[in-house]
C-alpha cells in the first residue's frame, strides 16, 4: 500500500492512500457512490438490491494494479473518499467514481483525490485523462473544470453520460 500523509492548517491530518477496490473500505465506499449516484438520478431512495446488483455489474477489477490505481482519502483514519483510475491503450487513462462522503465535502478532498491520480498518472507515462458525468452532477463538472479538465465530443456512447472530459497532462 502507497500512502501519503500532510497536516493541513487549522485540520486533521489527512491521508490518500492506494488500496484495492476489494478491500472493505472500497467496497463501503463505492456503495455509498452508488446509493448517491442512482439516488440523485431516480430522485428518490435507492433499494440496496440495486445497489448490490450496480456493484456486481460494474466491478471496479480494473481498478487495480496493473490496469489502474484506487485511492482512499481517510479523515482520522476513517475512509471518507475515493478515486480510480483505468489506464487505456496508448498514452491514455480514465478517471472514475470520484466520490467524498457528504459529511466530509468542503475540505478539498476531491481535489486532493484528482492531484494524486494525476500525480499517478504521470509517474505511468499517461499524457491524456478523461472522464465522464452526468448533467445532475454539477459539483462534479464544476470541480473537473477548476482543475483542467475540458468538455470534448462523447467518446462513448454510455445512456447515463451527459458530459466527457478531457485533460492533457504536462
């Protein structure tokens, strides 16, 4: 496991660490995408059926070493955030289920999440991220578009993709 660790002023420490998105803290936390994903899309609760059958129909496998990387950002050492990152054919990775705990947003964990894939990235030789997201998910775009990331053509034909992006990194 790659861990990195920083206090930040006036916070608790925080730490981003490279896990498999088969340990117990990545599967909670990509129920609790899920459950917020489907949630906001169906404008209501979500049953945990589907959320069991989403995670079984979309595993994060490729999440992991060697085809990708899966962060967690813990907070006191309680696992409130993810990130992934599925490397593509070529110079190329795509970044998916960003995804902060709403009890801890506001602390710039997202960002620290996106910095570190990146950091990842190119420490793998990818020169190009992109992305996907939907049009209700406006923190989402607006949080890719402070740190680069532009809008580009669809690149896949996914019904639940309203936006892509991309981002060249230097």
């Amino acid at each position: 496991m790659v861990a990195t660790s920083t206090t930040e002023a006036g916070g608790p420490a925080r730490e981003i660490a490279l896990v498999s998105p088969g340990s117990a803290e990545a599967r909670h936390l990509l129920r609790c995408y899920f459950h917020e994903i489907v949630s906001r899309y169906d404008g209501r609760p979500v049953a945990p059926e589907r959320i069991d059958s989403l995670l079984r129909d979309n595993p994060a496998d490729d999440l992991a070493p060697p085809h990708g990387w899966f962060l967690v950002a813990r907070r006191q050492a309680v696992a409130v955030g993810c990130a992934g990152l599925r490397l593509l054919p070529a110079d190329g990775a795509e970044v998916h289920r960003v995804f902060v705990a709403p009890t801890a947003r506001g602390h710039g964990i997202a960002s620290r999440l996106l910095r570190r894939l990146e950091e990842l990235a190119r420490a793998h030789g990818v020169t190009r991220l992109r992305l996907t997201t939907r049009h209700d998910l406006v923190e989402a775009r607006r949080l890719y578009a402070r740190h680069g990331y532009r809008e580009t053509p669809a690149y896949n034909d996914d019904p639940y993709v309203d936006h892509w992006f991309a981002k060249e990194l230097r």
